[in-house]
C-alpha cells in the first residue's frame, strides 16, 4: 500500500502553509523536516511552495491563485506528486488531484509510508496497517469516485453527478468499506491480544522491581546508539527517520550497583499522525510506566528546543508528561559547543556522545542519582514472626541492609512512595 512509488526517485512538490499562530519560520522548520521524511521514503524534492492564510480554504487548502500557481509549478517540474505539510481532508485531497492531474497527499501519508517500510515485527506491522486503514476509510470516496466515472461512462464523467447515485462504483465502496472495517476489526482484536501477553511478561519482569528508565526522544536523535552503547542489545541504528519502530528493553548496571531496565522507543516529530499515535498506543505505554524518561535530544540539529517541544507535546498527549525527565543531550562529538551549551541552558542535563562514549559515565551516574532521590531510605524493624512482610521488603525494595536483632530483623532499605507505605508502622528512623 506504498503512497511514494519506489521503483524510481518520483519528483516531489512541497506545499506548507503558515496559519497563525504559527509562525512563517516555524512553517519552514516544519517544511525542512518534511523534506527529510520525503528523503527517507526514497524520493526527491523538487520545489516548494508557501502560502500565508488565516484559515485553510475548504475547497483545496490554499486558496484559488495558490492553487492555479500549484498546478503550473508541478507542470514545470513535471514533479509526479505533491505533498502538503498540513492535514488534507479527504475533499481536499480529491479537488487538488483532479486540479492538479497529479497525486496529492498530505504528511500524515508521507509518515505511515515510511512506517510501513520500516515495520518488522508482527505488531509493528500490524499497528501500522491499523494507522494506515484508519487513515484510508474516509478517503474511500476518491478512489470509489474514479471508479463509477469509468463504469459510467460519459454521463457520469462530472463530478457532482456522483453524489445520490447508486452506481456500480458505490457498490463497489460498500464491498470496499466493509471490507476495511472488518481487517480493522481484526487488528485491534489481534493488538489486544499480543498486548495482554506483554502484560504478562511485563508482570512477571515487575516481581525484579527493577527501576524502569526509558529512552524517548525526537527521531535519529541516537536513542538506539545510546541503547547499543549502553548494552549489548545489538538494535538496528541507521541515519534515517523511524529506524527504531519497536521498543527493545535490556538491564543495565549502573555504577551505583543497582540494576535498571533500559528500553529504546519509537522515535517522535512534529504532527506526529494521531492515527499513528493510536495504534502505537500500547508500544508508547512503556514511556507511561517509566520511572524515569532519558530524553535524548541531538545536540548538532538546527531546531534543538523545537525538536524538545515536539518531543513533550507527544509525552503529553500520551500521558507521560508526569514521568521525571532527564535531558541528554548527545551528538557532542558533532556539535561540542551546542552541546555544552545546551547542557548548562538545561538545569540537571547531561552532555554526551553515544557514538565516543564521552559523557556516558556522567549520564549512567545522573540517572542513579535521579533514580535514587524519587525512593526513601528507611530504617524498619519487622517482627520475627513476619516472614511475609520481610519478603515483600526484600521483592518491592533495595534491601541495604539487614541483621536480627531486639524485636525483629532491622533492616534498612530503599522503597518507592507506594511501598515505603506499606511498611510505616515498622520504620523506626527515616
Ligand atoms: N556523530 C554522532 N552520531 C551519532 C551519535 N549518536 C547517534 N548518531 C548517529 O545518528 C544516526 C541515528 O542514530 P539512531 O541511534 O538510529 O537514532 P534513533 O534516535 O534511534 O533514531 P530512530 O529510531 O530512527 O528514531 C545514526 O547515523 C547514528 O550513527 C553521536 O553521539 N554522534
Ligand atoms: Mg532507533
């Protein structure tokens, strides 16, 4: 289901329009990665063309004069399709290619393209398909149009004719429609399932209480270097967008002793396509369960603190905007003054390269002090007779210390919030 055919280099127009408040650069920031991502998905940019609009014009998004403005660039490039940085609705998307005699898609499209070749594993695959149908299920309309113009003949060749007709092509969008409910009906069945023996996993993993720090950060930030560099998880790391689709978790040792769980993420961007947000619901959980959120921020890009921005409007509208957050910024060997910088612009961040290694001690040694401010440290003595109790202490904490002694075991340990409650009727010293 590729939108950017593959078999040669297709030439691309972009489009972006500037709606307040957004900003004209912010526009262009937003255009720049979108030429990225067009790179990624194997094709070549040829053009670009901006627009300043209060709102978006229903009909075809730009305005009329932008429109036949448009059409007369991708002539003169003979560009093969046209790409808008904004959401097209599914009219619009319809009107522009009828105008234009050219394919025209939106980023939300340009970014399930991409997904969809980088998806390996079964629910990576099956998240994306899930993203990508409930994308296409209301742009049915456009392709089911063509359709009854062909079956029709010269009657039905214009286009408000297809409107309230019952011809063979509705039909056909009926079959279509039922058919795309159905495989969508399916996926979500089969999600539910691989999530429910994550959750088992996940569980039996949570006995350890182990701390669980998860690596979040913009696409091609080095999330999955810093994973390799740290462990020995041997994750796939490509300079391209969306290298990473699935989350790998390995355990790593801090220098402090403790061990933690360590997992890399799918990467994040700007507009990033709710419907991808949606499917990769359960993938994005582990960032919710964290304990802490190294952010791994690359240090050489030209938009460091638009690229954080995106990175948290993400964190928040999956709800992990109340995980503690460690900013990293990496890349130093590329950009050592940014880097710097940035480190002491950011209160409590670290500087580093996932690449060299230079800083990686600082950050391993930032993330224990970080994990070990958010636990107490309590002093317990726990009756002899409460063999369970001293089990639990042991299972849900860090157990510093322990020796028998008058009225029980005396033991002194390290406990999250949750569990220090559970014990404080036997602390006799904090
Ligand atoms: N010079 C330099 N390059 C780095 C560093 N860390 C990562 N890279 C490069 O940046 C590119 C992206 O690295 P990845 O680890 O795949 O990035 P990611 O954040 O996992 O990216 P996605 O999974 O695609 O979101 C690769 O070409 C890496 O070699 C670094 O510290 N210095
Ligand atoms: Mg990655």
């Amino acid at each position: 289901m590729a939108l950017i055919d593959r078999s040669f280099r297709e030439k691309i127009v972009v489009v972006g329009v500037t709606i307040p408040p957004e900003t004209v650069e912010e526009t262009e920031a937003s255009l720049d990665e979108l030429e990225l991502l067009i790179d990624t998905a194997g094709a070549d940019v040829v053009a670009r063309v901006q627009q300043r609009r209060t709102a978006p014009d229903p009909p075809t998004y730009v305005g009329r004069g932008k429109a036949e403005e448009l059409r007369e660039v991708a002539l003169a490039t003979d560009c093969d399709t046209v790409v808008f940085d904004n959401e097209l609705t599914p009219a619009q998307q319809y009107n522009l290619e009828k105008l234009l005699g050219r394919t025209a898609i939106d980023r939300t499209a340009v970014i399930l393209d991409i997904f969809a070749q980088n998806a390996h594993s079964q629910e990576g695959k099956a998240q994306v398909e899930l993203a990508q149908l409930r994308y296409r299920l209301p742009r049915l309309r456009r392709q089911a149009g063509a359709l009854s113009q062909q079956a029709g003949g010269m009657s039905a060749a214009g286009g408000a004719a297809r409107i309230g007709t019952r011809g063979p092509g509705e039909t056909q969008l009926e079959v279509d429609r039922r058919r795309i409910v159905r495989r969508i009906h399916k996926l979500e069945a089969d999600l539910r399932d691989i999530e429910r023996h994550r959750r088992t996993q996940r569980k039996a993993r949570r006995r350890g209480q182990l701390a669980k720090v998860v690596i979040v950060g913009y696409t091609n930030a080095g999330k999955s270097t810093l994973l390799n560099r740290l462990t020995d998880a041997g994750v796939l790391v490509e300079d391209r967008l969306f290298a990473t689709l699935d989350a790998t978790t390995r355990r790593l040792s801090l220098p402090g002793g403790e061990t933690v769980l360590l997992t890399d993420t799918v990467g994040f961007i700007r507009k990033l396509p709710h419907q991808l947000v949606e499917a990769f619901r359960s993938t994005l959980d582990v960032a919710v369960d964290a304990d802490l959120l190294v952010h791994v921020v690359d240090a050489s890009a030209p938009d460091v603190e638009g690229n954080i921005r995106a990175v948290r409007t993400v964190l928040c509208e999956i709800g992990a905007d109340r995980v503690p957050e460690l900013l990293a910024f990496n890349k130093a060997d590329l950009a050592p003054e940014a880097a710097e910088r940035l480190r002491e612009e950011h209160e409590g961040s670290v500087a580093l390269s996932a690449v060299t290694g230079q800083g990686v001690d600082r950050l391993l040694a930032t993330i224990g002090d970080r994990l070990r401010a958010m636990t107490t440290v309590l002093d317990l003595v726990i009756p002899f007779d409460r063999g369970d109790l001293l089990a639990a202490a042991h299972r849900a904490g860090e157990v510093l210390h322990e020796e028998p002694g008058e009225g029980g075991m005396h033991l002194r340990g390290r406990f999250d919030d949750a569990t220090a409650g559970r014990f404080r009727e036997y602390v006799v010293s904090t």
